[in-house]
C-alpha cells in the first residue's frame, strides 16, 4: 500500500531523519511536537521506512504500540516486531516495537540499536531513576528522536522568596532534561485552517467554584477531600446526569456519543445508573475484555454514553467522537488538550465536536487551538514557551493555597 505524506508530515520526517543521521550532533536528543489526530504513526512509519538500521520504537502503552505497528505493516513494511509482554510478543527485528516495561530491566538486548523513536516523549521523565533513563543510559550511544502533542510538564516548585506551587515547564527547559532541541513544531490552528481536524465548539457549564478547592502538598492538583466536598455542596452528580439528559435528547444537533471524564468512581457510577442500557463505565481496574467490549459497543453505537476515570486520555482512537463532558476540575494543561484530543479527530459523520466543561478549565486554559509555541529568545536559540492568546502559560508560578 502506498501512502502520501502531508506537508507538515513530510517536514517532520525530513526534520528527524536529518537530525539522527547527522554524525556532527554528538549529545542531545531532539523532539517534535505533533497534535494529536494529525497523523503521528503516519510519520513514525515514514521516518523507519527511510532509516538504512535497525530502530526501537517505543511506546507507553499497548493500545498506542498496537496502533502505530499496524500502520507500518499496511504500508508494506516487512520486517517489523513487537517486543511487549503485554502484548504477548516478544520478537526483535529490524523495526522493533516495544513498550518501555519491557525493555528497560533487558537492555544488553537492544545495545545494537543506533536509533531510538519515543512516542508520547513527554512521559520521558528526567529522573535518573526512571524506566526511560535508566534504559537509555544502559544501551548507551543511541540517537534518540521523540514525538509529542503536549511538550510540558507541571512541577511543584518556589519563586526563590519563599512562594510555592506549581509550574508548567517547556521539556527543552528543564534541568536535566531528556530532550534538548525542538526539530519540528506544527499547531493545532494550522491542522483546523487546512481541514485535517475537526472544528471543535466549547460549552462553560459553572456547576462548581473553583475557589473552593483546596490544592494538594505538590500545588499540582487539588485534593480529592475538596472536590469532594464541593461536589456534594452543589449536587454535582445530579447537574452532569443533567446535563447528559440534555444532550442525548435535547441537542439540536443529535450527539452520536458522549465520553465523559469524571474524577471518582462514584461519579461514574450514579451516571450510568440514569441511563441503562445505553451507558458503560471504564476504570483502570476494568477487566481487558470487558474494557474492549465497551469501546467496540460504543464506538457501534450500542452503547450511547461511556464515562471513564483515570483513562481513555491517550490511545483511544475513534473520529467519529463528536462530544466530550469534562466532569473533573484538572490544573494539567496536558490533561485538559488530551482530553479535548479525543473528539477533535476528523470524520465525515460529524460537523463539529462538542466539549463541554463543568468544572471551570475552559476558562482557565481556553481552546487547544489558541494554543502557541513562542521562541521568546532574542538569537531563537530554543527559549520555547507555550502562550494562549498573549497569555503566557510556562514558566509561570501558579501559588499554592
């Protein structure tokens, strides 16, 4: 089968097959930043295909490996493996796909490896005690390319005068970083101008106050005894079977499937007790096969409701998702743009998608397609910042209670 390469697809590739053949680069390892639903296992096939050498793919999960090794196989290319427990399989070859707990306590076997590809690279954490660092440092040697959406990190820190919290960093800009060198950059906005993602309408529904929770010991988050708590106080289960209800049977566009995201079980739980028959829940103690059945149901319309706790952010592939509820007060950026990232896939059944948000994060963070990647350094040296219609996102302390 042959395939064709979008522009911005074909400049990625050009951008990291020039970078790990390029024998001047002697330290460093380079990142590009793809949105998601534009085509990232499209351009992981295309960078393998073009490399005369053995290359190790790595992946998070085995939903996204399974995805991304299927696309180089129906592109006719041979002599690729999977090297994943979770899998089943564990087989090297030219092009080895494996994910990052089964490779990392083995790596005497991949030391013939001299090219590396991360997918989802900001789950690379710096820390030398890490599975990704741990790894590396043991196979030694390897140029490593790595690709994400979401090219930050929330950390807890201080302003040096006694002020803590938290604060989104740029993964090219913190200390110990992995990834050193931005390759190739292309926003969301320019994907919707050309019609490769969907156009995307969000909802602001206030159910609570965000004021009134308390943030956890990192700053990062908020605890879950003031979620809790501000939940009960307002009846926020009954507002989000409320506010399904409305858009099951009162939308003026009909919705084809709602993902929704809550924070507890519990949540989860009352919803699909309104709607029987018609709605599942996923847990990260969902049973595989139970879990596989509920997404095949949902995605052939046998199941019209599916809300999720702790998962379904990465890996759910399905474009004809045309609404998402978020049910969860989150402080992630990365949270909140992979969340919005499952409905803004392009498909023919849909005119737009819908995100609905009841726990105030649109407002905080606004639309992933104002999302911007910004050189703030004056010789564009790499300084990298992500800003939201002039507002500055990174590197900016966000106070503890």
């Amino acid at each position: 089968m042959q395939y064709t390469l979008r522009p911005y697809q074909q400049q990625a590739s050009d951008a990291a097959v020039r970078y790990l053949e390029n024998k001047e680069v002697t330290k460093g390892n380079g990142l590009i930043v793809l949105p998601t639903g534009s085509g990232k296992s499209l351009v992981i096939a295309d960078i393998v295909n073009r490399l005369d050498t053995d290359v190790l793919i790595l992946q998070p999960s085995k939903e996204i490996l399974e995805q991304n090794y299927q696309k180089l196989c129906s592109y006719g290319f041979l002599f690729c493996s999977i090297y994943s427990a979770s899998c089943g399989q564990k087989r090297i070859s030219k092009a080895t796909f494996a994910t990052i707990g089964s490779v990392y306590k083995k790596p005497e076997e991949f030391k013939h490896f001299r090219y590396v590809i991360v997918d989802e690279a900001h789950q690379v954490s710096e820390n030398p005690e890490g599975m990704y660092m741990k790894f590396f440092k043991a196979i030694g040697g390897v140029r490593c390319v790595g690709l994400t959406a979401t090219p930050y990190r929330l950390y807890s820190t201080s302003d040096g005068q006694g002020n803590f919290g938290s604060m989104l960093r740029f993964l090219t800009r913190i200390k110990g970083r992995f990834f050193t060198t931005i390759l190739h950059s292309t926003e969301v906005s320019e994907l919707l101008q050309s019609g490769f993602l969907a156009k995307t309408e969000y909802y602001g529904i206030e159910t609570i106050q965000i004021d009134r929770l308390k943030l956890n010991s990192t700053g990062q988050g908020f605890t879950d005894r003031s979620i809790r708590n501000e939940y009960r106080r307002v009846g926020f289960s009954g507002k989000l079977a409320n506010v399904v209800e409305r858009l099951l049977y009162n939308a003026q566009v009909p919705r084809r499937g709602i993902l929704v995201f809550t924070q507890f079980i519990e949540e989860s739980e009352e919803l699909i007790q309104h709607f029987p028959g018609i709605s599942a829940m996923v847990t990260g103690e969902t049973p595989k096969k139970e879990r596989e059945q509920i997404l095949e149901d949902f995605k052939a319309g046998r199941l019209r409701v599916v809300a999720n706790v702790g998962t379904l952010t990465t890996g759910f592939d399905y474009p004809e998702l045309d609404t998402i509820v978020v049910a969860r007060p989150t402080r992630s950026l990365s949270l909140w743009y992979q969340i919005v990232g499952r409905a803004i896939r392009p498909h023919k059944s849909k005119s737009a998608s819908w995100v609905v948000d009841l726990c105030g994060t649109y407002r905080h963070f606004g639309k992933v397609e104002d999302l911007k990647m910004v050189d703030v350094s004056p010789d564009h040296r790499g300084m990298w910042q992500i800003v939201s219609r002039g507002r500055k996102l990174t590197n900016v302390l966000i106070p503890a209670n």
